[in-house]
C-alpha cells in the first residue's frame, strides 16, 4: 500500500489538526522573524530622529517647527524620496512640487502630511490627530507604551491571514490530486485530496520554520515555499496513481 493511500485514509480530524499545524508554524515563523526586524527600526527612528529631523509640535490638527523652513531631511540620496516640513501658512500648496521629481517622498504642511509612492499622492489632513510633540524623547514613550499594544494586534492578524491563505492554498492545490487520480477506475473524492495536500503543505511549512530556528533566511523564499509544497503533492499525486492503478481493490477511506 502506498504512502498516499494511507494517507488519504486518516480520519479527517487529523487533517484538520495538522492544517492548524501549518497554520501554527506559519504565524510563529513570521512573528519570530518579523519582531526583530520591526523592534530594530523602531529604535532607529527613536534614536536618529533628532538628527535628522526637527521637533514638531501638532496642536489643534495643525503642525508647527521652531527651525527655518522648508526643510530638507537628510536620509538617503539625494532626490530619491525627499522627506520635507514646511508648515509656514499658505504653503499648503507647495508639497506637489517638492514631490514631482520623485517617486515617493514625504511632505509635512502646515494641516496636511502628503506622501507620494510610486508616483500617486496621498493626502493625510491633521484634523483630528491628537495634540503631540514629535521628538526623540517623546518617540520613545509612544514605543514603550504602544508598541506592546500594536505587536499583539498585529499578531492576531497574522493568525487571521494564515488561517484564509492556507485554506486557500489547501483548497486550490488540492484540485491537483484530485484531477490527475480521474485516470484511476475509482479516483479519489475531494475530501481524500484535501488530506493528501495538507499533508505535502507540511513539507515546506516545516522547511520554513526550521530556516527561521536555525537563522537561515534564504533569497527567494516564497517562490521555494510553492515550489517544494508543488512538488511534494506531484510526488504524492504520482505515488497515489499508482498505487490505485496496481491495486486490485478499490478505495474505501474514511471519507469528510
């Protein structure tokens, strides 16, 4: 009996468990990876703020600077995506043109932060922002107070979208197994292809999860998940083929 066989055999609470597997590994993988990353820019901000950029003071949905303005952050190169704060009244109007040479870019006026990303403009209005003062110091009480509040919500998110992307996945990869055994004289019924993809989704989630255990990140990282989770469930699909095709029984697994 083939390996695929028995799989499409297990009870399908089984499945059910090791789909939240995936889903388990999937977020903790992320989260593991991501903390770090976002943690490290955080305090980059906190810390080089100051040197970059003025002090700005948002009061009654409107922002304000005690340095001559406009003016021009120094980050990155030169023209690449200017950073620029000009609240002097009547300005409001010069933010296109500090962001038309650009492809993304952030101005700040006087009731307005405009921000530009591969060339379309968004406009924020500081109407309803809350009364605050933008410095390094102040940047670090808002991590420490927010930054807990803001990882645990985006967290529960991260389990919300592993949990619809990997139904997803399950549900159209799925339909491999399920075409190809149409050769067979009883092929498999959805519900056993749905078993056999959880199972090879297991392959790369584990894959991915031992990287991030180990350090070990990668180049290309998501065109590899689908690639070895394909070729885990042809290998599978080809091992449930023939094992139907030189058995002389049909199948009769547990079936949702």
């Amino acid at each position: 009996m083939g390996i695929s066989r028995s799989i499409i055999r297990m009870p399908s609470i089984v499945a059910l468990l090791l789909a939240g597997v995936c889903v388990g590994l999937s977020t903790w993988s992320l989260i593991s990876w991501g903390t770090p990353q976002v943690e490290h820019v955080l305090k980059v901000v906190v810390k080089e703020y100051d040197k970059h950029l003025p002090e700005i003071t948002i009061q009654d949905g409107r922002a304000s600077v005690a340095r001559p303005q406009p003016y021009f952050a120094e980050m990155g190169k030169k023209g690449e995506a200017p950073i620029v704060v000009d609240t002097r009244h009547g300005h409001e109007s010069d933010a296109l043109d500090y962001l038309k040479d650009s492809k993304a870019g952030f101005v700040l006026s006087r009731e307005s932060l405009f921000i530009k990303n591969d060339g379309q403009i968004r406009v924020i209005p500081l109407k309803g922002f809350p009364d605050m003062v933008l410095n390094s110091a102040s940047l670090a009480r808002y991590v420490e107070t927010y930054a807990p509040r803001v990882m645990s919500a985006a967290a529960v998110l991260v389990v919300i979208y592993y949990l619809l992307a990997k139904t997803f996945q399950i549900l159209i990869f799925a339909l491999i197994p399920y075409g190809f055994s149409r050769s067979c004289p009883m092929p498999a019924t959805y519900g056993q292809a749905l078993k056999l993809t959880v199972v090879a989704m297991l392959v790369p989630v584990l894959a991915n999860s031992l990287q991030d255990l180990v350090g070990l990140h990668v180049p290309w990282r998501f065109l590899i998940y689908f690639g070895v989770f394909l070729g885990a469930l042809i290998l599978a699909t080809v091992d449930l083929v023939r094992s139907a095709r030189s058995a002389q029984e049909p199948w009769t697994g547990i079936t949702p």
